[in-house]
C-alpha cells in the first residue's frame, strides 16, 4: 500500500526527533574525548581574522556545538556572538565554560534543515560553520543551509565554511556524510559569493586520527 502524505511527516519528524536525542546524548560526554574536538580553533580564527570585522560585528557561528571559538571570539572582544546548534546540551556546555559571561552571547537551538528562529534573525557579517553542512546529505537539507545563507549575510559579509574533502573516509563515519570540494560550495552559493581563500587541512582528533578538511572564505559581493 502506498504511504500517505502524513505517514511520510510523521516518519521524517520521528527522524529529526532521533537525531537530535542522538546529537543531545554526544554532548553528554567530556566534550575533550569527540573526535572534532579542537583544544584552539586555529584554522577558523585565521580566517576570521582575514575578515577585518568590527567588534560589534554580528557572527553566527551555526552547529557550534560546545566549540571553543564562542570563547576565543569573547576574548576577542567581539560582543554580538549567536551560537546556534540543534542541541541544547551542546550548547549548555559553552554556557557553563562562560559563566557568568554567557549572557554575551546569544543562544539559538534551531535545526539548519528546518529553521524557525534562524530565520527571525537580522542580517549578519559573519557566517561559521565548522563541521556541520557535511552531515546534510539531501539536496533539500542543503538547500535550505544555502537559502538562510542567502537570507541572512549582508552585502560584504562573510561566510566560513569548514568541511570534510574528498580524502576524508566517508566510510568510517558514525552518520553518513557528504564531502566537498570548495567550487561544490561556490556553486551553492552563486556568484553573488566570491572565494577569497580556501585551504585544506588535516585535523588530528584526540584519539589521533585524522580527518581530511577544506576551509573556505566567500565574501558577499
Ligand atoms: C561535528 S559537530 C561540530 C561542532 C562544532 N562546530 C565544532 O567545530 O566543534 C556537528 C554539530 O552540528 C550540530 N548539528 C547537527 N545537525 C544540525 C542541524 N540540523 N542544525 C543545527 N545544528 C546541527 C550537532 O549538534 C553538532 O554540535
């Protein structure tokens, strides 16, 4: 028998409730022992710092999870921080590292292949993703990474995206992933978007193995 229209809802939202439970039990763990666990985000920063943003700068940094840029960024002096994330827990755990500073920064659990609140937001100089859009393996759910992209980054501003390359085993992975090459993220972004840097690079994780990454900066034009 065919599956009805409100099967098939009802299936996917079973699924996003599933990877949510799944993404909020990762973060109960000492965030030291993930495998994308960085003790200074080097990579992100370089790029950042290539920005030239003022302090007031509004930076989304979007599936920050429990990241220590949230806390290099403050300590930088930047003081219109957004973490985002699907998980509250993940997020919790910057909020405990931050104490009493983490009213600086403002928190969104919003899902990035569903939004709500994402799309509540004003317009941005600066777009962060470490990690996070090569878990989207669907079209749609990239698309839709791309549209709050579109909607969200003014004139001028700037978008980092940090993902697996094509040397990352794939295989090997807890979820399924999708990899990259940096004129794959050119071509989701338009030519409204121009490459200003890209690089790849070998991240260890505290287990020292390594994943293959390419970093890239885009510039709203
Ligand atoms: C590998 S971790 C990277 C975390 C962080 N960016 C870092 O570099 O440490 C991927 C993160 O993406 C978040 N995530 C996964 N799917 C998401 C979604 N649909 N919307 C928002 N965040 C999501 C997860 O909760 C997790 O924190």
């Amino acid at each position: 028998m065919a599956k009805q229209d409100s099967d098939i809802s009802s299936e996917n939202k079973d699924q996003k409730e599933a990877l949510k439970d799944y993404w909020n039990d990762t973060y109960k763990k000492d965030i030291s022992k993930l495998n994308w666990y960085e003790e200074k985000p080097r990579p992100s920063l370089k790029l950042i710092k290539m920005c030239n943003l003022k302090k007031d700068a509004a930076i989304l940094n979007v599936g920050a999870g429990a990241t220590i840029l949230i806390d290099e960024l403050l300590k930088l002096g930047y003081n219109n921080v957004i973490a985002n994330d699907l998980s509250a827990n993940a997020l919790s755990k910057i909020q405990e590292r931050l104490g009493e500073n983490n009213d600086k920064v403002t928190w969104l659990v919003d899902d990035l292949t569903d939004p709500k609140e994402l799309l509540t937001l004003g317009e941005i100089d600066l777009w962060v993703d470490r990690a996070v859009l090569h878990f989207f393996t669907e079209k749609k759910e990239q698309d839709t990474y791309f549209q709050i992209i579109k909607k969200l980054v003014k004139k001028e501003g700037f978008v980092i995206i940090a993902v697996f390359n094509f040397k990352t085993d794939d295989e090997s992975e807890a979820l399924p992933v999708y990899r990259f090459e940096q004129n794959m993220l050119q071509f989701k972004l338009g030519p409204e978007f121009k490459l200003i840097e890209d690089f790849n690079y070998t991240f260890k994780g505290p287990y020292g193995d390594t994943r293959e990454y390419v970093y890239t900066l885009f510039q709203r034009i």
